[in-house]
C-alpha cells in the first residue's frame, strides 16, 4: 500500500469567488477545483494515492488528480505522514545585520501622565550598572550616537533615525543639534537619513513647526481620538486632559508640514475601543492621512487591558475599516488605515520571519545616557542592553539574543500557520505579560490569526481584481520603529 498523506501548516482563504492557500514559505497559491477536493478530503484524514484516486475518479482524470497533487507536495501544502516536519527554514540568518533603524530615546521625561505609559516602563531603571540614568540626553551623547548609527549601518545608503521620548520635544536643544549633525555626517560618508520624531504634540509651538518643516523630519503623532477617549488616558499630571492643548497644534502641523508624511498612532484600550469613531474623527474631523492602531500593553491584571470580548469587539472594527480600504484601493483612492496597508505590505513582499521585528536585529533603540537596548522600549533597561554608543554593538550578547528568540525554539508558533508574519510577537509585550522576552504572545493568537486571515482576502482581492495597487509595495523600505509605539 502507498504512503499515507496529510496536510501541512497551511491555511485555506477565498477571495473574488478564488480559492487560494498560504503556505509557511509565506507564498500564496492559487488551488483549483481538483487541488481543493484533495485538500478537502486530506484535512478529513490522511490518505494513499490511490484512496484519493478512488474517491474523486467520478471527477477528475488520474494524471489530472496527479499533476495537481505532485503540485501541492512540490510546494510543501502535503507530506508523508510519518514525514517529520522539515526543521525550521534559516528564513533571516542568526547573524545581525547593518543597522537599518537607530531610536534614539532622547529623553525618559514627560509632561503627560498616561496610565499605561508608566505601566509599561515598570521594567526600566532610573539607576543603571554606569549609575544614573540622565533625564536628558546630552549633546555629546546625541553626536556619538549619529556617529554610531552611521558606523554601524555599514553598506546601507539609507538610515532611519526615529526621535524618540519619554516627551521629544522636552528635550528640543538637543534635537536642533542632533538632526543637523547627522544629515552633515551622512552625507559625508556617502549616505542619507530619514528623520522620524514621535511626539504627544501638546510642546509643537510655532518654532518647532518651522524646524521641523525646514528638516524635512516626519512626525508620528501619539493620540488616542475625540475628547472623551483622549483624555480618558492621556491625561497631565493635574489630571487634566491633553485635548484641548494638543489639538490646535496638530492641526496647525497638519496645514503647514506637506512634506513629510504626519502620522496618528491610537492606543487602544479596554474603555477606549470604538476604532470606527477614533478613525473618522481623526481623518475626516482631524485631517491626518495615516492613522496606525495597537492594543495596549499590559499585564491582564490591568482595568484597561483588553481581554477576549474586547479583541472580538477590535477585530470587528478593524474588518470594517480593513474592507473599506480594499474599496478604495480598488479604485486607486487613498484610505488612510495603516494597520492593513502595513500587512498588505508584507504579505505582497513575502515577509517570512524568524523573528517578529526587527529588535536587536537591524533595530536599535539607545537611551539618554548612549546605552544601547533592543530597541526603544527596552532603553534604560540594564538587563536588556546590547551595548553602548561608544563602544558599540558587544556582539556576543547580540548572537546570544538571536539565537535564543529565533522562531525555531518557540514550539508553539512553529506549528502555526501565522508565523511567517507574526513570529511569536513583541518581545517587550512578552517581557510585560510573562516577564520574559522570548515567550511567545499566546494571549493574542486567536485575534492575530483572523487579522492576518482579513488581510489576506484583502490581498488576493486586490491581486484578482487591481494587481497595479500592490505594485506600490515594490522597493518600498518598511521602517519597523514607525510601527511601533
Ligand atoms: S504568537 Fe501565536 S499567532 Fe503568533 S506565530 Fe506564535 S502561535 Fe502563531
Ligand atoms: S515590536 Fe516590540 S520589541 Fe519589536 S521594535 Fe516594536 S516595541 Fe520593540
């Protein structure tokens, strides 16, 4: 008797009435009416050949049965059952690459008082193993740092450098040093900086408008909707909401800064979930042009972490506006949902990660005082720390990082047909939710699996019936720090 056949880690969508497989190649493959049947019967139970042969041979010639099913183990959809599962693909080598991306945290201060802001700094430390963490970064320690980024960006032309807090703009000396700095420095070694400064937008004063138009500097705004939702979290420290104060100035940036994209980054949290409302008020009320969503971090303890009603109630959302996006790139309108333009993205460059993002990896974040982290949500944690500015990358301890967060050792997610986007999620949540970095983000499976199954109908959509929309994506250069919060 033949071998018995089962299917691998795959998962079956449809789009525009076509039936399509995404494979842990992270390809996508069209399935006919024959390559479906045997799937359909094979997800059943495994089968021989000539079982399969049998059963559908009212349907389909042999050699058509044949063809399609050389075809779905050529691509790896079906294997042998007694066939261990083919080891991990080295999908990224476990060696660092050049820097793409340095967040330079140029301050730990912040005139708001989010609540879940100081949440998720609870693993940081005021004191390190060098002594105390400055509030501020010094001029000196911003120039090393340039100085680092470049260094360590190798043979890349272009380097993005993401200004980061705590609030930025509290530390805006440093920033009219810095910026000037390492675009004079890049030049001279042949190369070009992208500029991206995140700020809550409550210190944008006219002066810093103009500098940051004259910089041509991209800016991620963090603010989380209308009044109520807004100052719901993002409050002052008297308590008073951020509204009011942050608004005029938004929209002042928004009038006068065309050159670089302006983008809206929401927290979502357990009292602040209606995304539809958020999205159009933002867009239609606001005027930004992008606007990105993330659920909070935080441990589940929390009032305002959001649980599995509350994932539900997001995934909803995020569906309706996922699909009112799909109309308009059907006609080649803008919509300004980040969140599945970002996806889109990868599945169309065929994203296949070791690793969920580019932490530790080509991903860098330093602290005030030129500590280098993971990346900026871990600076000023001692225990995270890959290095110094001056010293540079201690590559030993980078290695040791890699190796022990590629895919390949978290069990779960190697068997999950979600992996070559997800890859076990951020480590920082990991560090919050199960106190280590390298667990994976089981609490978020479920709403991560039926995103990715949203954009990936989206995609094959799109492929079907627009495929110069996806076009865009080509040669396009995905910044993993203006994803992030
Ligand atoms: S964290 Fe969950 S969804 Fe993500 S790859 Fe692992 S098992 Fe899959
Ligand atoms: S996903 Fe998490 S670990 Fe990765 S860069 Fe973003 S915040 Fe850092």
């Amino acid at each position: 008797m033949s071998e018995r056949l089962r299917t691998r880690h795959l998962h079956r969508f449809e789009a525009a009435g076509k039936a399509f497989l995404y494979l842990q190649s992270a390809a996508i493959f069209a399935l006919d009416d024959a390559s479906r049947a045997i799937l359909d019967l094979l997800e059943a139970e495994p089968r021989s050949r000539h079982e399969m042969q049998t059963a559908l041979a009212a349907r389909w010639p042999t050699d058509e049965l044949e063809e399609s099913l050389d075809e779905l183990v050529k691509v790896e959809a079906v294997a042998p059952v007694d066939q261990a599962p083919a080891p991990m693909p080295k999908i990224i080598p476990l060696e660092p690459f050049p820097l793409t991306t340095m967040v330079m945290n140029v301050t730990n201060q912040c005139n708001l008082a989010c609540a879940y802001c100081y949440e998720y700094g609870e693993d940081k430390i005021v004191e390190t193993a060098n002594g105390a963490q400055p509030k501020f970064m010094s001029e000196e320690t911003a120039t090393q740092s340039v100085d680092f980024m470049l260094r360590e960006a190798g043979p890349n032309k272009v380097v993005h450098m993401t200004l980061f807090g705590g609030e930025t703009l509290l530390n805006l000396p440093v920033l009219k040093i810095a910026i000037p700095y390492a675009r004079q420095r890049a030049m001279e070694a042949g190369k070009r900086v992208e500029f991206n400064l995140t700020t809550n937008a409550t210190l944008l004063k006219p002066d810093v408008v103009d500098f940051l138009v004259e910089n041509d500097v991209a800016v991620t705004i963090s603010i989380d909707g209308p009044p109520e939702m807004q100052d719901t979290f993002r409050v002052f420290r008297s308590g008073a909401g951020s509204y009011d104060v942050a608004m005029p100035k938004i929209k002042e940036l928004l009038r006068r800064h065309r050159t670089k994209p302006i983008g809206a980054r929401v927290t979502l949290t357990s009292k602040t979930l209606d995304v539809g409302r958020i999205f159009r008020h933002l867009t239609d009320e606001v005027g930004f042009r992008e606007v990105g969503f993330a659920p909070v971090t935080t441990s589940p303890d929390r009032q305002y972490a959001i649980e599995d009603g509350g994932f539900d109630t997001m995934l909803g959302q995020f569906r309706t506006l996922a699909e009112e996006f799909r109309d308009h790139a059907l006609e080649n309108r803008h919509h300004a949902f980040a969140n599945v333009k970002d996806t889109l993205e990868e599945i169309h460059k065929g994203a296949n990660k070791a690793y969920p993002c580019g932490a530790g990896l080509g991903l860098i974040g330093v602290a005030t005082d030129g500590q280098v982290a993971l990346c900026h949500r871990f600076a000023g944690s001692d225990e995270h720390t890959m290095g110094t500015v001056d010293g540079g990358i201690d590559r030993e301890r980078q290695a040791e990082f890699l190796d022990r967060h590629h895919v390949a050792r978290k069990t779960d997610c190697r068997t999950c047909w979600a992996r070559p986007l997800c890859a076990g999620g951020c480590y920082h949540e990991a560090q919050t939710r199960y106190g280590a970095t390298d667990a994976p983000n089981l609490h978020y499976c479920d709403w991560i699996r039926e995103w990715t199954d949203v954009c990936l109908r989206i995609y094959g959509e799109l492929a079907e019936r627009n495929p110069a929309y996806l076009a865009r994506f080509e040669g396009r250069v995905t910044d993993e720090a203006s994803q992030a919060s």
